[in-house]
C-alpha cells in the first residue's frame, strides 16, 4: 500500500468490546436485549424519561470501569508518529479514544460522559446519574437534562467536518463496526467516490465489506496495532 497523506478512521463498538463495553448489534447486543424504540429515540424520551435516563445511567456506570485496550492505544499512537494527517470519527459515546490519547477526534453520535441541558442548550462534563431532580450547572434549569448522545431519527453531529475530511482523505479506514447505520455506512461510498484507498478492519466482514479494497479480519487489539505498524517503520 502506498503511504497516504491522509487518513480518516471510523471506528465502532466493535473496537471498544474488548475493553468491556457491549457491542449494540452484535449477537447477545444491546439491541437484543432492549428495543431501540424504548430508550434510544426522542420519542421514548418524551414518553418515558425515567426509563431513558436509567438506562443511559447504567451504560455511564459500566463506563466507570472501561479502560483503553490495544487498538484505542495504536490509533493514539498512529496519530502521534504518522507523518501525514490523522482524523478518527468515533460512533462510539465512550470516552476510550480520549482515554488512549487521541486529539484529533469527531464523536457523530455524542458523548455518554455529558449532559445535554434542553433549557439552556449548554452541555456539560457529567460522569453520575442523571435524574429529574439533576440541575443545570450552566442555568440551573431541574429536570431539564437529557444524554448528550444521537438518538436514533435525530441528525448526527458535525456532519459537515466529516464530509469535508471525506472529500480529501487519501485512505479510509473503518474498525468494528456493523456497517448498517447510516449515515457511517456510506462514508466507503464517499471515499471511494474520490479516489481513497478503503480498508475494513473487524471482527467478521460488515454488510458493505464488498466495497473495501481490503478486508483484514479479528480481534481489534490484533488487528489494528498489526495495521498501525505499517504507516510507522
């Protein structure tokens, strides 16, 4: 593979389950376990907040124990000794990346560790629950915070960055993720429509593995530092 001068990476819950955190889809997943439509949309928020908030505030507690595994630590590290441009879009809401180092980093579908104040719009560092009876640090609105996560049928963030750093990556990269969830699942289409090289990484092939140039497949902490020592001999 001829070096690139820049890489976009797209990372899933796949590159965080060996650190302990549930994948969403997978078999035995989240979504096997509670409907999307219960806790996962504006709708079930509206209709049932105290339900929506336990379950964000277990995925918070389950959090508190994560730490970085092997492939979170080569992409901090491709980042730091690549002589090109680095950018990770995360799907995932934890905080792993940040944890292993990376700077350069989109989370598209929020982050489990803030609070989303719909009074005020501020969002804030929150690492406990969060109940009716939580107040605004910004405002001091009570009852008015919700995760600052994507639900499903609202707009990914930062959208506009992602599809510019599509448009000029050299190389796309996408770990552990089922590749079903749009819009991350056209992001290949993207890449490949100007010419970026297109490598998936994961556990076993995702829905659009046909549309990788190349398919390398396993355990992300063997997998992704195998690959990051391409780019740093």
């Amino acid at each position: 593979m001829a070096q690139p001068r820049s890489i976009l990476i797209l990372t899933g819950a796949g590159l965080s389950a060996e650190s302990g955190l549930a994948t969403f889809r997978d078999k035995g997943g989240i979504w096997s376990k509670v409907r999307i439509e219960d806790v996962a949309t504006p709708e079930a928020f509206v209709r049932d907040p105290a339900r929506v908030q336990a379950f964000y505030n277990t995925r918070r507690r389950d959090h508190a124990s994560a730490k970085p595994n092997a492939a979170h630590l080569a992409l901090a590290q491709l980042e730091d000794e690549f002589k090109g441009d680095v950018l990770v879009v995360t799907q995932n809401i934890d905080a792993l990346h940040e944890a292993a180092g990376q700077r350069h980093l989109i989370h598209m579908h929020g982050e489990l560790l803030k609070a989303w104040c719909l009074a005020c719009d501020d969002r804030a560092a929150w690492n406990g629950d969060i109940t009716p009876a939580s107040v605004c640090p910004h405002c001091s609105a009570t009852g008015r915070l919700r995760p600052d996560v994507v639900w499903f049928g609202e707009m990914p963030y930062h959208m506009d960055l992602i599809e510019e750093a599509l448009a000029e990556t050299d190389l796309f990269v996408s770990i552990g993720t089922s590749g079903n969830v749009y819009p991350a699942a056209g992001f290949v289409a993207a890449a490949r429509a100007v010419g970026a090289r297109t490598v998936e990484l994961n556990l076993e092939p995702s829905e659009g593995a046909r549309l990788f140039d190349e398919a390398i497949h396993g355990p992300a902490t063997e997998v992704v530092p195998a690959f990051v020592r391409r780019f740093l001999v």
